[in-house]
C-alpha cells in the first residue's frame, strides 16, 4: 500500500474516532463542542491543505474563527 495513502486512512480513522464528522460541502473535518448546558457552541474544525499539512480551527456555529493552527507532524 502507497505510504501516503495509508497515512491518509489512519488520519481520517484517528478524526472519526474522535468524533469528528466530514462536511462535504467544506471539505473538512468537523465536531461540535457545547458548553452552558448547551446555549454555546463551538466548531471545532480539521482541513487539509493544498499542501498536505493540516489547519486546526476553532469557530462559531456564524462561522467567526477565533484559533487557528496549522499541524506540520500528526493530527491529533
């Protein structure tokens, strides 16, 4: 199997697992954050780059983003 393609399917598997769902209408990864009983949310959000490294972000339902990063090594 090519190197590149199998460290693609255990990335995916790894953001899965952490509950993260794809939007295909993005293209990225995404899970939901709640917190005050359920009145506040957050998105927290994984996309590959053109590049082949990873942004983190975080941001409001309204699409405010508040934290980026980009993953070099590893997405966890």
């Amino acid at each position: 199997m090519d190197e590149a393609f199998s460290k693609e399917v255990t990335i995916r598997s790894l953001l899965k697992s952490k509950g993260y769902e794809f939007d295909k209408d993005n293209q990225w990864w995404v899970r939901e954050w709640t917190t005050n009983q359920g009145r506040e949310k957050v998105l927290e959000v994984a996309a590959k780059t053109d590049d082949g490294y990873w942004n983190k972000m975080m941001m409001t339902p309204d699409g405010f983003m508040f934290y980026a990063e980009t993953i070099k090594e590893g997405i966890d």
